[in-house]
C-alpha cells in the first residue's frame, strides 16, 4: 500500500488562530484554491468538516468508486426530495422509507406505517470532498457555459477560449502525444484513460461500441475492432463545432502515472508536503461566517468533533462538539458545496429576509438567491440482457484468503481492470428539443444492472434484484445536459448547524416537458444501439424500463418516475447586477458582503456540461487568480 501522509490537526501553525484566509470545505472548489494561495505565500486555514482518508484503498483504486459512496466514514447521506406531489414521489424506485421496525426500504410498496425519508443523495464529507468518491471523469463543458456567464455578467474574462486555457493550466495529460492542441501536460492534475485492450478483448463490450457507433450512422467505423476507431480518444479535443458533434468517445478521468486516483484532497497534500503556510483542520464543522458592522467578513465559528453534522450515517445528537472560531485578515471563501454553501450562508445571517425571520436569524444582508435556483442533471437508465455474462471482472476473482490478481496488478504495475472505471465509453448525441441545436445527451457504459445511486442497504426482491443482479447486463444511462428547471431550493430544516438543511428539487417544474422529450429521445437512442449491436438479432430483450414501455406517453412517464441526478448546482449563482436572485458577483464576491467569496458547484448559474467536474477545477483556477489580483491590488 501507497504511504501516503496523514495530515494532522495542523501543518503550518499561527499562534492566535488568524490567516491571511480562510476557505471552508476541501472539494474541488476550496482545496486548489488554497494550495494556490498559499502557494502565492499567504497564510490559509482550510476546514475540514470530515477526515482525511485518501489512503484508502477505495479513493485510490479507480474501480472501487462505489465503495467509497458506501463508506460510513467518507459519506454525507442526504435525503432529498424530487416532487411536492406525494402520488408522484412514490413511484421512485430509488425511494427510501423507514420502516416501523426501525430498518430501510427502498423502492414502491413499503410496509405500512413506513415513512418516506427522500431519494438516497450521497456525498463525501472527507478531505477532497465529492471529488473522492465520483468519477473524476474529465469532460470540458460547452462552451455556452463559460459565454452565458460572460453574457449574464458583462465579464468578458469568462469567454470560452479564456477559460480553456484554465484547463491547460490544470492538466497533465497522460495519453496525447505532448502539444496537443487545448491540452496540459504540466499541471497538477492527471488525467488518464482506460487501457483499451482490456475493452478490446470483452466481445460483448466490444459489439456495444461498434453497435454505438452504426446508430450514429457511422457504419464504415462499426467494422472494426479497433477501440481507437470506435470510441474517439479525445473528448476534450478544442474543434470549432465540439459542442455539435454526435460520436462515440473513450472515457478519460483522473488518474496518475501510477494508475491512483487524484482528487482534490491529493492536490492538498501535496500543498502540505511542500511545507507551504497552510493550515488544515479536520472534524471542523464551519457553523458562521463572522460579520462586523461594515458588513466585512472577519473569520468564522466552527464545531470540532467527529461525526457531529447528522448527514453523516454514524452521527447522533448527543456527539460532542467543541466550539471553535478562526479570524481571517483578508477574505473567508465559502467552498462548501451545493447543499451545504447555502446552509453556511443562511447560518450567518445572509439570503431571504423572510426564512431567515422564520428561523429567528439576525438579517446581515438580504439576499433573496441564496438556496434558490437549485439545478441538477436529470438521468435515467436503460438496461439490456444479453446472452451470455460479461468477462470484464472475471478475472478480478480469488479464492478465499488469497491476493484478489486485480489489485495485486493494480497495486504493481498501474494496469488491469482496477485501474479502469468499468464504464467504458461516452456515446454524445443530439436530442429533439436540444438548446440552441448543441449535443444535450450524453450516454455511459457499463456491464452491469445500475438503476442510479442505491444505498448500501438496498434488499430489492423480484425483477428490480434481478436486474441489480445480474451478469450478463449492460446499461446505458442517459444524462441530459443543460435541463430547464430551475425550481429547486435549499432551506434550513431549523437554525442548528448540526442539522441538514430540506433539499427539494422540484423536478421537471420549468420547462418539464422539454426535458422530458429530451430523455425519452435518449431512451429511443439507447434501444437504437442495443438494436444495431451484431449478433444480437433480438435473442435478448431489454429489462428495464422493459419492452412494456412502448409508447412516447409510456417512456414519458417513466422518466417522470425513475429520473435522478447527482450534479447538483447553482443554490449560490454568479449573476449580473440586474439579477435579484444574483448571490454572487462575476469574481465570486458575495454581494452586500465585503471580503466573503464561494467558490464551487453552487456557484454556477445553470449545471455546466455533462460531467461537471472538471469545470470545477477550472472555476477554483479562475477563483485563485481574481483573489490574487485583488489582494495585490489593496
């Protein structure tokens, strides 16, 4: 195993608790920008609510991502809700009720007295935050994303081509020969791909590429065996019509020359082996941000103890918890999250005057967006039998008490299954309703039953086992990029800290049947595949939704039940001066507050692209140099 350091309560200490900054939360938004500035010789506290855990074989095996979403120690399970309408909510099949013997049901029908706690949403409170147990897969967004910002702000620092070369700066590419045009190859983060002989030799994998490729019309393509011809190597690749372009694509994500994930928790040890000015503090719950009477951010309160904020499975109401404070001398920069921004904001008196009455919260600044606009990427799945089991994982078996040969491959050289994700290829199409005409769908792969994000304690009997089950199955998930609504929101449950705030998404509110069609297009897309894949012939049949859901109502109200997401967004958006619900500014400035900024997922007015993260690390390098510009500038 990896020696990797365990950071301790401190690397770098002040002795009366104050900073140059403070940034809470170690995500993909707070941990780069951090390290950048203590790079640039400041003095940073990062908080830390959870531990850090990047040892773990589960954040460091590419393959095992699923285990780190079940892992007590790593998760934040939040329960959310995607209707007001109770009828509609039930039909989930990913509906979690508790029931009257005190034991979890997931799915329709639970027993009676069972009450309905939401959809299973996880995420990580652990040093590197969502970015140790998602992924890592490295898709840019369109480009209309960074424009609309630009648009929406005035701010022409947000142009696409600008932010692109953020991307350069970040990436060390692993797989393109070196000067490659709209890539890195020197920066911190590494991102790596699957080896495609392994894809290569799985004849059914191999069948649903090239059928993937004929119902895209690329039928001269289709009669290879080639992975590279196939699946195109570069989905980041700057074309002038990159964001029109239906194909077939080979999955990049982040790993290292080593085969090992790298999340932003990687990113701040390496900041703390440097020996750089930077301070981490783990079982740190930030509860406030400190504001004085000139409306300045001057520090914040924090709770320190383990296992304290109750979205945590192993948290109960009695933990113990030592109040903290921290005074910053320059600015306090929020990274928190989608859920969690909101619900720091609110704490400190900052977002609607009429919740924060409500929960008798002094009113720092009005601020009507704050939790507001929540947005996320509708999915749903489309699973296919087929004739015989996948081998992808055969060999990833040991007897009892023995090495399993994959991690000892993985451990050894980098290489083998385990340094893959398991999903194997992107298919990037065009819906009926796409706006302004881009690519709004994207497809991934995998040989297995995936209905969406079940928790660790899903006990499915019948079909929906069956499904979850079995070998010989491979799913399509469809994600459809850009979706309309809007009418989501956060909202504090009660002013204690320690509880987790209501999260209600709204679903399909703005813009519903648009992005209905979209998905149902997306449906018909993933049967065209399975239908175009050689050999097949219909000797198999789909399983789920299933060949009983046949008309374009039938697959529209399939959507409407089994549609999830995990790209939440936008509860703390950048927006122009003319916006009310506009929280932040074009450089990340919350507005009515001096020297307080976000910085992460909530930040973003619409959900970015198709797998957002990477446009994370790209808005905290943006975040990094107008921090530094204002602080040379003072």
């Amino acid at each position: 195993m990896d020696s990797f350091k365990q950071l301790s309560i401190r690397s770098w200490s002040t002795e009366d608790d104050t900073f140059d900054y403070i940034v809470v939360g170690t995500g993909p938004g707070g941990g780069p920008v951090a390290v950048n500035l203590a790079e640039a010789g400041y003095s940073v506290l990062l908080l830390e609510a959870g531990q850090n855990l990047t040892s773990e074989y589960s954040q460091l095996v590419p393959a095992l991502i699923g285990e780190a979403q079940w892992d007590e120690a790593q998760g934040w399970w939040f329960y959310t809700s995607d209707y007001s309408n109770s009828t509609q909510t039930a039909r989930n099949d990913k509906l979690v009720w508790l029931q009257p013997d005190g034991e979890y049901w997931v799915g329709q029908n639970p027993p009676e007295g069972s009450t309905q706690l939401g959809v299973w949403y996880p995420r990580a409170g652990t040093l590197g935050g969502c970015d140790t147990h998602n992924g890592g897969l490295t898709v840019r967004p369109s480009n209309w994303d960074w424009d609309n910002i630009a648009n929406l702000t005035g701010d022409e620092s947000w142009g696409h081509d600008l932010m692109l070369t953020y991307f350069e700066r970040l990436e060390r590419n692993l797989f393109l020969p070196p000067g490659t045009p709209g890539h890195g190859f020197s920066g911190y983060q590494p991102v790596g791909r699957g080896d495609k002989s392994l894809f290569e030799k799985e004849p059914q994998l191999l069948a649903i590429t090239q059928g993937s490729a004929v119902a895209l019309g690329f039928t001269a393509r289709s009669a290879s065996t080639d992975y590279n011809v196939l699946a195109k190597p570069d989905i980041n690749e700057p074309l002038p019509d990159r964001d029109f372009q239906n194909d077939v694509y080979q999955i990049s994500f982040k790993k290292d020359e080593r085969g090992r994930r790298f999340s932003s928790g990687s990113r701040v040890n390496q900041g703390v082996e440097k020996g750089l000015p930077l301070t981490v503090r783990f079982n740190s719950l930030v509860t406030k941000v400190q504001i004085n009477d000139d409306l300045r951010a001057t520090g914040v309160e924090y709770l320190e103890g383990e296992s304290i904020y109750m979205a945590d499975p192993r948290a109960l109401k009695n933990n113990t918890a030592t109040p903290r404070t921290a005074t910053a001398k320059r600015e306090v920069i929020v990274s928190g999250g989608t859920f969690n921004t909101p619900q720091i904001l609110l704490l400190s008196g900052i977002g609607p005057a009429d919740e924060l009455n409500k929960h008798d919260i002094p009113v720092v600044v009005d601020l009507p967006g704050v939790g507001r606009n929540l947005r996320d990427h509708y999915e749903v799945p489309v699973i296919q039998e087929f004739p015989n089991n996948f081998t992808f994982w055969d060999s990833c078996v040991a007897p009892e008490g023995q090495v399993n040969p994959c991690f000892q491959e993985w451990e050894t050289n980098g290489t083998g299954p385990w340094s893959t994700l398991g999903f194997d290829k992107f298919v990037l199409a065009t819906s009926s309703v796409a706006p302004r005409g881009e690519r709004d769908l994207i497809l991934y792969g995998a040989p297995d039953g995936i209905l969406g994000h079940l928790p660790p304690y899903t006990n499915y009997t019948g079909h929906l086992a069956d499904v979850t089950a079995a070998s010989n199955v491979y799913t399509y998930t469809v994600s459809e990029s850009h979706p309309r609504n809007q009418a989501g929101a956060i909202t504090l449950r009660t002013a204690n800290p320690r509880d987790v705030p209501e999260i209600k998404f709204e679903y399909f509110t703005d813009g519903g049947d648009d992005d209905v069609q979209g998905l149902v297009d997306g449906i018909v897309l993933a049967r065209s595949i399975f239908s175009s894949v050689p050999g097949l012939n219909g000797t198999t049949q789909e399983v789920y939704p299933g060949p009983e859901y046949s008309t374009q109502e039938q697959l529209r109200q399939f959507v409407r039940d089994q549609a999830f997401g995990h790209h939440a967004s936008s509860t703390a958006a950048i927006g122009g001066d003319d916006d009310p619900l506009a929280v932040l500014d074009s450089r990340f400035r919350v507005r009515g507050v001096q020297g307080l900024r976000v910085v992460d997922m909530s930040a973003f007015p619409v959900t970015p692209g198709t797998f957002p993260l990477i446009s994370i690390f790209m808005l905290s390098e943006k975040a990094s140099d107008a921090i530094l510009e204002d602080a040379a500038a003072v």
